[in-house]
C-alpha cells in the first residue's frame, strides 16, 4: 500500500532517474517523503486534540468511573510557544495538539 500511494503522490522532491522516472525507493524512505509532504493546519490539529480529549474523557467516565461533573474539556494547544491552560511549558511541536483535562 505504501507504494501504491507513493507511486500516485505528486510529491515535487520524488528521486528520479536520468531518463525523469521515480526512482524506486525503501520503504522507510517512502514512508519519510510522505510524512514531509503532509501539511497539518492549526484546525486540524485542533480538532483533533478536542477529539483525543473526548476520547479520554468518555474513558475516564466509564472505565475509570470518574464523575463527568468533575471534569472540565480545556482549550486545545496547537502553538508550542503559547501557554497551556495550567500554564505549563509546551510538550509538543507545531505539528500536534495537547488536550488538558480538569
């Protein structure tokens, strides 16, 4: 599947041959070209840490058995320079979100 995606992406750094055809590659590098080429906008890393919050929330209040009035979603952080909610240091680069819970 990997090369199959590789092989359909139009990634512009793909190496190439002298005749201009991709060259073809491990799968490791593949896998590397790939993950460069994603770009992931501040939304969707928003989104995604309000998400993986509910996720964990939804666990704690049924696995863990913790009261959901005891628990509080916060803001999502998806700048690594800004403060979290609890005024913590930044624990992820520009490319994740971190989710509080109280």
């Amino acid at each position: 599947m990997l090369q199959r995606l590789y092989d359909e992406s139009d990634l512009p750094d793909k190496p190439r041959n002298s005749l201009g055809v991709a060259r073809r590659l491990e799968a490791d590098e593949m896998e590397k070209l790939l993950l460069a080429s994603i770009a992931v906008d501040a939304d969707a890393a928003r989104r995604l840490g309000i998400r993986r919050a509910q996720t964990v929330q939804r666990w704690l209040a049924s696995q863990g058995k913790v009261p959901e009035d005891r628990m509080f979603l916060l803001a999502s952080r998806v700048n690594p320079a800004q403060a979290g909610p609890n005024q913590s240091q930044p624990q992820c680069t520009a490319s994740c979100a971190e989710f509080s819970l109280r």
